[in-house]
C-alpha cells in the first residue's frame, strides 16, 4: 500500500508503540500495537472498549469532541492493560486511526502504455514510470469524482494487478512484451472527517502516524485471492470486492446494526434500548425457544432487506463477471443469527456455492496477540491498522 497523504510527524525516532484506533457509532475499539527489532510481527500488548453515543467523526469537528471523552476512555484502558501483560504500563505518543467506509470513497484507476521496443526486457524505470502516472491519476480522479460529502483527499493506493499483453502477471520486470498496464485502486477520505481525526489528536495530545481507509486495511488481512469482505457496523454494511489477490472495489449500504434494532422496536412497539437488549440476547443464545421464534418472527423482513442490498450492490459491483465463493464477515452487526445462512441461499451470481466465514485470528498471520482475551468479531478492523504501521 501506498500511502499519498502525509502526516508531519514532530520527532525523527522511529516511535515503538501505537495506539490502533477504530471510531464506531456505537463504540470506539483500541489497542496498543508494540514494534521490536528483535520482532518479526506487530506485538499487540493491550486494548480497550468505550461506547460513542451514536457520534462518529464523519459529522466534522463537533463530532470530534463528542467523541473525544470515548476515545480517551478506550486508549486509556488499553494502556492501562499493558502493565499486566508487559510488566509496566506503555503510552504511545502515535496513533493510527480507520477511517469508515462512510467516509471514504474508492475507485479503479488503469494506465496503458504500448512498448517501441517490445523485444526487450521491461525495466524498473519502466515500472516506476507507469506507476508515478497512476498515482498522479489516482490523484487527479479522486479529487474530481462526482461524489457527496464535501471535498475529498487522496489518501492511499494498493496495486491492482500489471497486465502484459492483456495477461495477468506478477510483477513485470525482466519480461518482454508490447501492451503494459498498470491498475491501482486509489482511496480518498471526506476532508471534513480528516481534520476531525486531526483535532481528536491534538485534543488528546497524540501524534498522527497514519489515517487507513478501512477498505484497504481489511483487503490487506483476507487470506483468499478472491474474496467478498462484508463489515457491518451499528449504521451500515461497507463491501469490499477483492479480485487477483487485489482490492478492485468497495462501498457500502445503509442497512446496519441499528436497522434491525428499529425493526424490532417498531414490531414490538418498545423503545430502541430494550429492543438492543432484545437483539443482542437472540445472538448471544439467552432466549427461550419460544422467545427467540417470536424475535425471528419480526426479523425476517429486515434480514432479507439487508440481503437483497448487499447482493444488489456486489452485482452492480461485478458487472458480468461471477462473484468470488468466498465471503468474509466482521463487524458487530454481522453477529445476528441469519445473515450467514442467506448469503448461502443462492449460488447463482457466484463462481461455485458461497462459503462464508469469520474474519478473524487466522486471518492475522502478522500480528501477535499478547492480551489473549480480544473478542475479533469486533477488533479485527482495528487490528488490520496494522497497515498504517510506517516502514
């Protein structure tokens, strides 16, 4: 990945610890992520939890205070975690946060070249060449799109696969050939949501290490060539398309967690609290049978209308190619008991018959898990920040 958006950094000793930080509506997740020379992987040595009250940083400033207090509670009791695990209590001066789907706004970008000299071996200038024209499109393009929300910076870019004569290959160099491309999936962030992150951390007095669109840090993490990762947060479902082992596309849909708390409070006539509960009690198994039907019951609907938008979008998103089998889940949303079950239910616009699983621990290769007590349904977005960690 790399990364078009600096961020000023106030020392030049490479720092040896971060605080990973992932902003949700309904809360906010931190973990302490520890480097070592002597360490081939990222050490995660603490972690924390704090609710948000429904305020996120994509309404700008004013949500950046709203969430400040949040924040501080969740960095606060991941460092305060480390004590136990490491001997003594560590204070990342760094942070790196995810930026949300929400926030985002993500295309494919291609530059072609026809070769004078077909018969000889492409080179690195050739390939550094192709690629700074990328990045300068990726640029150019993000800043333009015809998107809501504002102005939009350019933030990262992830290779997308070089194509010799309309052949995938790996890397290029050294190879003969006449027509070369070059695609890259290039990224920009809401400017608004940006300086909300950046007044966060000076409220808190941390350093910006690096924003990562949650797109690019999960793409990063999925251990299939071609998969779907689906995230489903309180808000909505962000959806990401990963073709040739490369993120080609992504966006999102606005059925979430809260959708199908508003469903059952509509159903039930209760209020949003008792509804939640209700919710969650159904996913963690605490309902009688006869409870859990009735809850089913008034579910049903939702579900299939979460269904229908995600599939409409992936096919909107695939144009006619067939859809990769297999489908990632993450996210808090994608606990309630179902989902998984109709994204099986029909075979048809995917390459062979979907199979669905967790992102989760065996997804993270790269990390080491200290703390032993993190629940991944909900810190694997966080944990994929590992990203952002600078070279």
């Amino acid at each position: 990945m790399k990364f078009l958006r600096q961020f000023p950094q106030g020392k030049k000793q490479r720092p040896v610890a971060y605080s990973l930080v992932d902003i949700g509506r309904d809360t906010v997740k931190a973990v302490v992520a520890r480097t070592r020379p002597d360490a081939t992987e990222p050490e995660i040595i603490g972690s924390g939890v704090a609710e948000t009250g429904g305020h996120d940083i994509t309404g700008g400033r004013l949500e950046a205070a709203a969430v400040t207090a949040p924040v501080n509670a969740a960095l606060t009791q991941a460092e305060d975690s480390t004590e136990g695990i490491v001997g003594r209590k560590v204070v990342p001066d760094d942070v790196i946060f995810a930026l949300t789907g929400r926030a985002t706004v993500g295309k494919l970008f291609t530059v072609q070249q026809t070769r004078p000299k077909p018969a000889e071996p492409i080179t690195a200038k050739e390939l550094a060449n192709l690629r700074a024209r990328a990045e300068r499109l990726v640029r150019q393009g993000l800043a333009n799109l015809p998107v809501e929300g504002g102005q939009w910076q350019a933030l990262a870019v992830t290779d997308a696969g070089i194509r010799l004569n309309n052949h995938l290959v790996l890397d290029g160099l050294g190879l003969t050939g006449q027509e070369i491309s070059l695609s890259v999936f290039g990224v920009a962030g809401q400017a608004g949501a940006l300086r909300a992150l950046q007044v966060l951390a000076n409220r808190l007095d941390l350093e910006v290490a690096n924003v990562v669109a949650a797109s690019q840090a999960l793409a990063a993490i999925t251990p299939q060539a071609e998969a779907i990762i689906l995230d489903t947060g309180l808000s909505g479902t962000d959806i990401c398309l990963i073709r040739d082992n490369a993120l080609v596309a992504s966006g999102s849909t606005p059925f979430g967690g809260a959708f199908f708390t508003q469903t059952l409070a509509q159903a039930l006539g209760i209020d949003l609290r008792e509804a939640e509960k209700l919710k969650r009690s159904l996913a963690s198994g605490n309902l009688t049978e006869l409870e859990a039907d009735g809850v089913e019951a008034h579910l049903i609907g939702a579900r299939c209308r979460w269904y229908d938008a995600v599939m409409e979008f992936l096919m909107e998103l695939s144009g006619e190619k067939l859809l990769p089998r297999k489908i990632y889940l993450t996210g808090g949303g994608n606990l309630l008991p179902g989902l998984d079950k109709l994204l099986r239910t029909n075979p048809a616009p995917f390459q062979r018959a979907p199979e669905v699983a967790w992102l989760g621990a065996n997804s993270l290769p790269a990390v080491k898990d200290l703390t032993n007590t993190l629940d991944y349904h909900l810190f694997t977005l966080t944990l994929s920040l590992i990203a952002g960690l600078p070279e």
